[in-house]
C-alpha cells in the first residue's frame, strides 16, 4: 500500500510556498501600518509639546520668569497628558507637575525620555514621558513634555496582535497544508495503487474518479480513456492472433495435404504441375493476407507515403466497376451506376482510391448475393464533403455488428469458411483515413448495406 510522505508532497510544498509568500506580503503590510500608526500618534505628540513650548516661549518674552511661572503654574492644574517643570537657579521647583528633574534618555534632536511616577486613584504608577528641555537665563531650568505611556501600551497591543495573527496565519496554514497534502495524496495513492494493479496484468482496473470535475479528476478521465483504449488494442491484438492462426492453418494445411498426398503414390509431370500451380495459388493468397495487413498497419501509422494527384473520380469509379464486371456477370449481379456526366476531380492517391472502390464492391459481391442482386456505385455532394457509395440488397450487416466489422480480421461468418480475409474494409477505412476522411456504414433500406467514403472537399 503507498504511504507518500506529506513533507515530500509537492501540495504541501506548495502550501508552504504560498504561507511564506502571504507571510512575507502580511508582516510588509503590518510593519507599513504599525510604523505610520506610531509615526502618526508620535508626530502628534511631538505637535503637541510644540505647541506648548512656542506658547510659554511668548509668555517668557512679554514678562520674563514671574510670567512663564505663573502660566506653567495654569497648565499644570490640568490632569491630562501634559508634563511641566520650571526650576530656579538653586534646584528648588517653582511650578510644574514634577517635583525633581527626572533621569533623562537622549532620544536625538533635542528630546529627551524618561520615567515618572504619576498619581491616579491614590495609586503610584510609573509612566514614560518624552519632553524637551531648555536651560534659561540666570540658571533657569524648564522642562516640557507629554505622558506617553498610554501611547506605548496602545503600540505594544498593536504588536503582539500583528504578532499572535502571524503565529495564528502560521499555524492554520500548515494545518491547511497538512489537510490539504492528505487529501491529495489520498487520490494520488489510488492512482498509483491502480497502476500497480495495470502493471500486474490486470487492465479491467480504472482510477477512481470523483466527479468534481477538478485536474485530478480530469486526468484520471484522460487515464481511464486511454485505460480503455489499451485494454481494447490488447483484446484486438489476441483475436487479431487467433484469427491470423485460424485464416493461415487452412491454406497451410491444405498445401500441406496436397503435398503429401502427391508423395505418397507415384504421379506424371501433369500431376506434379498441377500440384505445383495450386501450391503457388495458396501462397499467393497468403502473401495477399499479409500484403494487406502491411497496408492497413502502414496507412494507420502514417509511415506509408502517398503521392496524391488530381484526378477524376467519376473516370476512377467506372473503371473500378468495369474491372469487377466479369466477376459480377458470373454470379449474375447487375451495376447501377449514378454518377454525373462531367468530371469531379479531387485531390487523392489513385492507386489507393481505386483499391477503396474496388474493395467495396468486392465485399458486395461477396455478402450482398440476394434473389436478384443489384450493386449500386454512385456520387453525392454536398457544400463542403463528397461522397462515394456502394449499396448493395443483400442482408447487410446487423447494426449490433456494424461498428467492429471495420476491424482486422472481423468476419461475420463464424464458421470462416466463406473467401476472404477479414481486411477489407479495414483496408478501406485506412485509406479513407489516409486520405482525411472516413468509411461510413449504415444500412441501406429496405434492405442491404451502404457503405460511403466521405472526404472534404479539400482532399
């Protein structure tokens, strides 16, 4: 039974490609919003510290120390966010909120940070503060600032949330990747074990699909059709065989007999003669056989060139029919023809075209023999194909039958003792192929078969 890794899967390496990606993109995002949020809140600060030093600077210029006292002495009354300190020359402090100059941290540009205890509800608190400082004239110290510490706790929430979404983002995707992975390599486990199966002999195995009609269930369609397929050539192939062993046993046995038969009394040269000639007749029906087969084999592979022309189909169909006449007149079967008085010309291989014809009356000579047997040979045309048909009023093919008998070596004659191959209208339907057509059958009312080579008429 195949276990795939789920790390070595090529869905959970994805998954982890697209986690580190999304990632990547969401912690660029955050940094981006964290870092503008806390630019944003700090410039504000900054803003307003500002504004409180140009305010107590004017009041410093219109009445020196007394003023600016009195006016932190204002601002300090106010609870909120905002820190002052004015300090004499000896250390005492005069106004503020602050009751001793802070230990500073120099955070550039002339601010300063630093921590402070603050009041709130009877309780001591050490918040941080960010402020600037300024040493006046006669020793004069001012310090003005902002409490900043809801700030930092409001920046730090902020992070461990950009923090814990990440960890969380990382977890669910693997799982995801996990669950994923499984589900794939569940499906991709059946098509191998399936393929095991094929590869042990048994070719009646097909991949389950599930109807989702997602890649994977598109390919194990594909799989399974070309399954079939495989499955169909390897049963022509085995009746193909015992056909082959069936049509080739006769003859050969036959010349067999002759010959022994020929050796076991004494004979004249007339009678060694004629033994000879129906032995040459018994091979050429063998090589005929094998002739046709090469060609069937060929033009379905491609390999065999043909040199196409253009030529008159209407001349190639009754020079076909003249040639099958006399075999006809002997069986006492009268030609219909139903061709057009002026020349049609298309593009195609002669010798192989009239092979074609010549094998579809051929079969109904063969097949078609009724009370009073008539074979048809006739043209259609329509916008963009043309026809060639041969009909004949004998008891046709059952429509049960009708799909296969263009197969090698199909004959509906159980017993096989009737002439013929079993290629003849395979042979046809590879030169309709060949030629970027194909070999149509179908019954011909109210009795008989019709059997039609359609080709474009750009052929």
């Amino acid at each position: 039974m195949f276990q795939t890794n789920l790390l070595k899967t090529t869905t959970f390496r994805a998954a982890l490609l697209y986690l580190s990606i999304f990632l990547f993109s969401s912690s660029t995002l955050y940094a981006y919003l964290f870092w503008n949020t806390f630019s944003l809140i700090s410039s504000q600060t900054d803003a307003a510290i500002e504004a409180d030093i140009a305010d107590l600077s004017q009041r410093y210029k219109e009445g020196g120390i007394p003023s600016l006292a009195r006016r932190v002495a204002v601002l300090s009354r106010d609870p909120r966010l905002s820190i002052y300190l004015l300090i004499d020359p000896e250390g005492r402090p005069m106004a503020g909120n602050l009751n001793k100059i802070p230990d500073m941290k120099d955070a550039g540009e002339d601010w300063q940070e630093f921590e402070f205890v603050r009041i709130t509800n009877n309780f001591e608190e050490k918040h941080a503060a960010r402020a600037k400082t300024f040493t006046l004239p006669q020793g004069f110290y001012l310090l003005v600032g902002r409490d900043v510490e809801e700030f930092n706790k409001f920046s730090a929430v902020i992070l461990n949330a950009m923090i814990y979404g990440l960890a969380m983002t990382v977890l669910f995707g693997l799982i995801g990747g996990v669950l994923i992975s499984r589900n794939f390599t569940r499906r991709i486990d059946s098509i191998n074990r399936t393929s095991s199966d094929i590869m042990a002999g048994d070719l009646s195995r097909r991949i389950p699909v599930r109807g989702s009609g997602d890649e994977i269930d598109q390919l194990g369609v594909n799989l399974n059709m070309m399954l079939s397929r495989i499955e169909s050539l390897m049963n022509g192939m085995r009746d193909v065989t015992d056909n082959i062993a069936h049509d080739l046993r006769s003859p050969i046995n036959r010349v067999r007999n002759k010959l022994e038969v020929t050796l076991m009394k004494p004979a004249s040269p007339e009678d060694y003669k004629k033994i000879m000639q129906e032995t040459i007749a018994e091979a050429d029906e063998l090589l005929a056989v094998f002739n046709a087969l090469l060609s069937v084999a060929q033009l379905e592979s491609g390999a065999r060139d043909i040199q196409k022309e253009m030529l008159d189909v209407v001349d190639l169909i009754k020079q076909a029919v003249e040639f099958m006449e006399p075999a006809g007149e002997e069986i006492g079967v009268h030609f219909d023809l139903d061709l057009p008085e002026d020349p049609l010309f298309i593009k195609a291989a002669r010798p192989l075209m009239s092979q074609a014809i010549i094998n579809l009356i051929d079969n109904s000579l063969k097949y078609g023999r009724s009370n009073d047997p008539v074979i048809s040979v006739g043209i259609t045309t329509s916008k963009d194909t043309l026809t060639i048909y041969v009909s004949d009023n004998g008891p046709g093919i059952p429509p049960t039958d009708m799909s296969r008998v263009t197969e090698r070596f199909v004959r509906l004659d159980a017993s096989r003792n009737r002439p013929g191959s079993g290629l003849g209208l395979s042979l046809v339907s590879a030169i309709a192929q060949r030629h970027g057509g194909e070999l149509c059958l179908q019954q011909n009312l109210p009795q008989g078969l019709r059997a039609e080579i359609v080709l474009t008429l750009d052929t």
